[in-house]
C-alpha cells in the first residue's frame, strides 16, 4: 500500500514509517499536528493564531500560491519551514493527513 506523497512515494511497509508519523487533529479554533518523522525529535505544534489556522485549512487542497495573499504566503513560509507543508510548482500544500480513525491499540501513536 502507498499513499500519495506529492511525488515522493514513501511505503507504509518501509522500515522507518508507520501509521500516525504525521497528523493533524482539530480543537475548537487551534489544530494540534504530531510530527514523529524524526526518530530522535518528535515534534508537537498546535496552530493557534488566526491567520496560520486560516491558511492551514486553506491548504487541506493544494493551492496556486498566486491566489494567496501575503500574509498566507508568510503563512504558508512558516509552515514550508517546519515541514508541514509543501511547495512545488507554484502550488502548496498542507502535509498532515488529519487523522480520521485511532488504530488499535491507539497508544501505538
């Protein structure tokens, strides 16, 4: 099984990658994105600032950076710089799936 990783194919049977590496879960006016793609660093962000969140649901879809403002061009900077979004082509992209489902057993996350 692959999942679409805009043209970098990563197999969820690779060693190294596993469900719940990268995911976004949604409070009400925050979402708290889980970053375990460094074995050594995992990361928590929590996405609070009104302009950073607007812009994070913006880019659930990819979009032409042309169409942005540039504040969400700042926004989207931000989030390029912490990996957690991608920009290729003149279009960006949010990379955290949100997580839909807890796998069981959910502490595997």
């Amino acid at each position: 099984m692959s999942l679409p990783t805009w043209g970098e194919p990563v197999r969820v049977d690779q060693p190294g990658h596993a469900y719940g590496m990268l995911y976004h879960r949604r409070g009400p006016d925050f979402v708290t994105v889980m970053d375990r793609r460094d074995k050594e660093a995992s990361a928590r962000y929590t996405l609070d600032d009104p302009d950073l969140l607007a812009t994070f649901d913006l880019l659930q879809e990819p979009v032409p950076l042309t169409e942005l403002s540039d504040v969400q061009r700042e926004a989207v900077a931000l989030l390029a710089g912490e990996g957690l979004a991608r920009v290729t082509d003149g279009h960006a992209v949010a990379l955290p799936p949100r997580i839909g489902r807890w796998p069981v057993p959910c502490t595997g996350i």
